[in-house]
C-alpha cells in the first residue's frame, strides 16, 4: 500500500461521483479514483 502513502493523513476536500467512479479530491490537489471493474474495486492515484 505504499502507493498510497502520499494522501494518507491528507484532507479529503470533494467527492464527485460519476457512473461507475468515485473521485476522492485531497487538499494537496492529488486525487484518487475509485471504479468498480468486473466485480472488484480498482483505486488509481494521480499524481503517483
């Protein structure tokens, strides 16, 4: 889970919520994605 160490203890500023994704939106202007993708949930972090 090193991959995500850079928005652990961030403020989560939004959530939008598209079809099938979340975007969690940090105050540090990184946002993660989270989607559904056969049946399992699948997070990318950007910028990484």
């Amino acid at each position: 889970m090193a991959k995500y160490d850079g928005i652990r203890g961030q403020e989560l500023m939004d959530v939008e919520e598209k079809d099938n994704e979340l975007i969690l939106i940090f105050k540090d202007n990184r946002y993660l994605f989270v989607r559904v993708d056969n049946g399992r949930l699948v997070a990318e972090s950007v910028p990484e």
